[in-house]
C-alpha cells in the first residue's frame, strides 16, 4: 500500500475540469491509470502549495492588522486622561 493512497484527491471529473492541460495530460491520462495518478498527485501539489502561499499573505494580513488595532487601542486609553486635564 503507498502513502499516497491515504490522500483524498479531488474526484475525475473536476481534476479534468479544473487542471491546466500541462497537469492533466488527458490524451494521456485517460488511457494510463498510473499516469492519471501522477497528474493527479502533481495537480494536488500544485493546490496545496497555491493555499500555502494564500495562507501565509493571509497571516501577514492578519499580523498587519492586529497592529493596527493595537495603536488604535493604546491611542483611545491615552484619550481618556486628557480629556480630563482639558475638562480641568
């Protein structure tokens, strides 16, 4: 039994939809089981490494913006006590 086999791939008819012709080689794919499950198995990495790299634009993003929530924090707190010393 191989590892991959452990991997649940996207169904045929949507790796022959969704994958760029270089991946799913239908001409060949079709007729070679095995070369099917390559293509598969390259298109799978292909989509894993697009939501890798999506997932780590979306940390910075995150990142970027708990700053910015953290200035804006620390600029309201000090708000309060000089609104203070101007009602004074």
């Amino acid at each position: 039994r191989s590892k991959h086999e452990e991997i649940e791939l996207v169904s045929l008819e949507e790796f022959y939809r969704e994958a760029p012709p270089e991946i799913s080689r239908p001409a060949i794919t079709l007729t070679e089981p095995h070369q099917q499950t390559l293509a598969r198995l390259d298109w799978e990495l292909e989509q894993r490494k697009r939501l890798a790299e999506k997932y780590k634009e979306c940390l910075t993003s995150k990142e970027k913006i708990l700053k910015e929530i953290e200035v804006k924090k620390e600029y309201l707190s000090s708000l309060q006590p000089r609104l203070n010393s101007i009602m004074q």
